[in-house]
C-alpha cells in the first residue's frame, strides 16, 4: 500500500507525538518553538542511533579513540576556530509584517514567505548562530562564554592530550557524541533543525599527503553505515560542495544527504577541514599541536577528515524511513520497519489474556529475556491490538503467553515485518532470539 510522501511528514509526527517518540517541549506552558523532548520509546531510538554510531566508528576500529568534552566554553577556542567571526547566516527582516527570514533559504529573495509582500525585505545582516552566556555570579564580558555550536572544537583543543595519553599514531580518530547550540534563525521541519540537537562527529587526523584519499574512503564508509541499518538506497545520495557553499574551514565536502518528505536534505558532513583547526589553535593557544614520530623524527600537522552527521536529524530520517502502511485483511497495519538494531524494544512479552495463571508465567518469561534485550509488557486489550501497537513503534518480536504455554512450556513468537509465528519453548527462547537480533 506505502504512504503518499506528501502526508508521510504529518503521519510522522503526528505517530512521535502518539506513541511516545518525540513530545514539544514544554507543551503545559504552550510549547517552546523548536524544541523537543524525546519520549519513552524516541529515546531509545536516539540511543540506538547513537549506539550504532560509536559502534561502528569507535568500538569495531582500533584508529578511533572516544572524547566527551565540555559543551560551554570559552570565547577564545571560537575566536581562533573562526566561529565568532564566520559562524553566520543572512538574516532578513520583512518591513510589512515583521517576519525574520534566513536570506539563503528563502524560495524567493523577493516575496515574503509570511506576508506575500514583494520587494519588502531589510538589506541582509549577518547574524551570529552561537548562544552567548555568562559563567558566575558577574555578568560582564569578562563572564562571557559560549555553548558549543558542534562537538568539533572539543577533539582539536584535546589533540596532544589523545594522542599522549592512547598511543595512537596518524592515520587516527577522535570520536564524540554530544549536544550543540545553535541560535537558528528558521528553525523546523520538526527535529530536523533545532536550536538544541545532538551530534556525532569524527575527527580523523591523517598525513598530509594522504587526506584525499581519507576523505574518499570516509565518504565511502559513511553512506554505507546508513544503509548497512536499513536506509532505502533510493532515500540516500552523495551531493558534492560547490565551491561557494564551503565552510570557512574546508576544502572539500560531500552531504549525505536523505529523500525527506520536503526534498533532498543534509543528515551529514563529511569535510576535509585540512590542518586549518589545529594551525589556529596552536597560534592563538600557543601551543604545538603537531605529530611528532620518535622513529623517523618526522614533525607535521595533520590534516583532518571530518564525517559530522546530527544524531537526533537522523533517528528522525530512520523513522520517516521505516515508516509503513499495509493492507492487512481489510485494515490498515501502521507498521514501523525499523532494523532491530534501532528498534526502541526490541521484544515485547505479551499473555494473551489478564487471567492470572498467565501472568506469572509471562513474567517469569519477561524475567528470562529482559536482561538481554529492552523489552515492553503489555497485558491490556485484545491481542491483535497490542500486535498493531507494537508494530507501530517498530518491535520486531513478539512473545506470547497463551493457555497451552501452560502445558507445552512453549511461546509464540511473532516477527513484526511478515507476521510469521513460531511455536517455541521457553528454555530455547534467548538463544532463538540471539540468533536473529544479531547486534
Ligand atoms: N563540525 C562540523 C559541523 O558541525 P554541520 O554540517 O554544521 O557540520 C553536522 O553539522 C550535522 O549536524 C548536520 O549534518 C546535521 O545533521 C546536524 N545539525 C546541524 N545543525 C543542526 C540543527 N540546527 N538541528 C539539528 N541538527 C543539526
């Protein structure tokens, strides 16, 4: 049956919201615009994204190391990274209604999107995206601090203190996860751009010489990450920079970017930011940041390939991805066809009725399987309801406890995608389960 791509993004959310994935932030007070909360079931979906994230690029390598550096800072890493003076976008104000646009992304540079008025538009401004606070009691210039706007900066000011303290030599990696800021001035698109988000990022620190290369292969590696969880390939392309869309630190970069509901956008970054970040900060900072080889005695400053992707941005193109509507005898199944690997619960325990001599069997079940996997419970409603409400947010497997468990010491397993069950017994249950929700 499939889902029309024009309703696909208001089905999404309107499922986030639903069943517990994303919530407005403070929605009791009347929301705060572009903010989000994720619900029980959307944060272990941003868990499992991340989760596999730091697996592939950190846990399966032995040239990445991991960091979690600190989100406020002080202005002197952005005044040598180059933010507080090139971290901008084009702001326009409308002088009929009002209205606050960014320049760039507007469809017309001449018709307010707002208010539909023509030639109405301030000159554009540049308007820093860095939130600005103050550390301590004293609120004055001396006080002031930044919330990071990416985790990047963290892996540069740390380079001589990764590389003296994990023995690594380049070719190597710095990887984190984390929060950034950014005072976007259009946020939306739900959480696809917000002022708060989560990154992940990799700083892959390389000889001079060989960035080109790195820069290839990490392009190569990225796109097959998403499609290694389950990502159409028809949803997904390469889309290499024009010289005029660089950032001020680049040289190359390529988007990943994902077929949403509104057209191609970016998921990530992939950025050959050459030795330009750790040259500013050994300047301003001075202190060396070079690699230096006691072997050869060979002293340089590595360049760096950076693969930048957002972790909420891409749980949400993995959700609107796995999004499906089925025909199944006459009705529609809403079913989320997720790969287990990102599935919120991974096994839900359900008995097939309240009575009380299934319920201390289905917990006893739930006890055998809940060390390995997230799973749900859930003994209210009829039994195809629980099934539809499980395949709405993506459980791959579902135990049921009927009447007959009671005298076969056996379950029924139901796989989400073809609906197939399997009668199995207990004590072969976790290794059943093992064999299919492969990490
Ligand atoms: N260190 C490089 C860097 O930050 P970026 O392209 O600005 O590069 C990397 O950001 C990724 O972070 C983006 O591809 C996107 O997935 C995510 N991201 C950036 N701004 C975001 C926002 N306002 N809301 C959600 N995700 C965002």
């Amino acid at each position: 049956m499939g889902v029309n791509r024009e309703e696909l993004f208001d089905k999404v959310v309107n499922l986030s919201k639903r069943r517990g994935f994303v919530f407005q932030s403070a929605e009791i007070y009347g929301g705060f615009r572009s903010t989000y909360d994720y619900g029980p079931v959307g944060v272990l979906l941003l868990r499992n994204v991340k989760e596999q994230w730091w697996r592939s690029m950190v846990q399966l390598r032995q040239d990445v190391v991991g960091l979690d550096a600190a989100i406020l800072s002080p202005p002197s890493i952005w005044e040598a990274s180059g933010h507080l003076t090139n971290f901008t976008d084009p702001l326009v104000d409308c002088r009929e209604c009002g209205s606050r646009f960014r320049q760039d992304k507007l469809e017309d540079p001449n018709s307010c999107p707002g208010c539909g008025s023509k030639s109405s538009f301030t000159e554009a401004r540049q308007f820093n995206l860095m939130f600005k606070t103050h550390a301590g009691p004293v609120i004055d210039s001396a006080a002031e601090v930044y919330l990071r706007p990416e985790t990047a900066q963290g892996m540069f000011t740390n380079f001589t203190n990764v590389l003296n303290t994990s023995r690594k030599k380049p070719p190597f990696g710095i990887a984190q996860i984390g929060k950034s800021f950014r005072n976007e001035i259009t946020p939306g698109n739900f959480v696809f751009r917000t002022r708060e988000f989560e990154q992940m990022e990799m700083e892959y620190f390389v000889p001079p010489d060989d960035s080109d290369e790195w820069f290839e292969y990490w392009c190569k590696k990225r796109m097959e990450w998403y499609l290694n969880l389950g990502m159409k390939n028809d949803s997904l392309r390469l889309r290499i920079h024009e010289s005029d869309e660089l950032s001020h630190y680049s040289r190359a970069t390529s988007d990943i970017e994902f077929s949403f509901p509104w057209g191609w956008d970016e998921l990530e970054g992939i950025a050959n930011r050459t030795d330009y970040d750790l040259n500013q900060h050994a300047q301003a900072s001075g202190n060396k940041l070079e690699y230096n080889d006691s072997g050869t005695g060979e002293r340089y400053t590595p360049h760096v390939i950076e693969p930048a992707a957002g972790a909420t941005r891409t749980a949400m193109a993995f959700l609107m991805d796995a999004y499906d509507e089925e025909e199944v005898n006459g009705e529609v199944r809403n079913v989320l066809k997720l790969d287990h690997r990102l599935s919120p619960y991974k096994v839900a325990v359900l008995p097939l009725s309240k009575k009380d001599e299934l319920i201390e069997p289905s917990k006893e079940v739930l006890d055998l399987v809940q060390p390995h996997w997230m799973c749900d419970y859930d003994q209210t409603q009829a039994i195809g309801r629980r099934y539809r409400r499980q395949d709405e947010i993506g459980t791959p497997y579902c135990v049921t406890i009927d009447f007959e468990t009671l005298e076969d010491k056996a379950v029924t397993v139901r796989e989400r995608d073809s609906m197939n069950q399997d009668r199995v017994p207990i004590n072969e249950l976790v290794e059943y389960l093992s064999s299919r929700l492969v990490p």
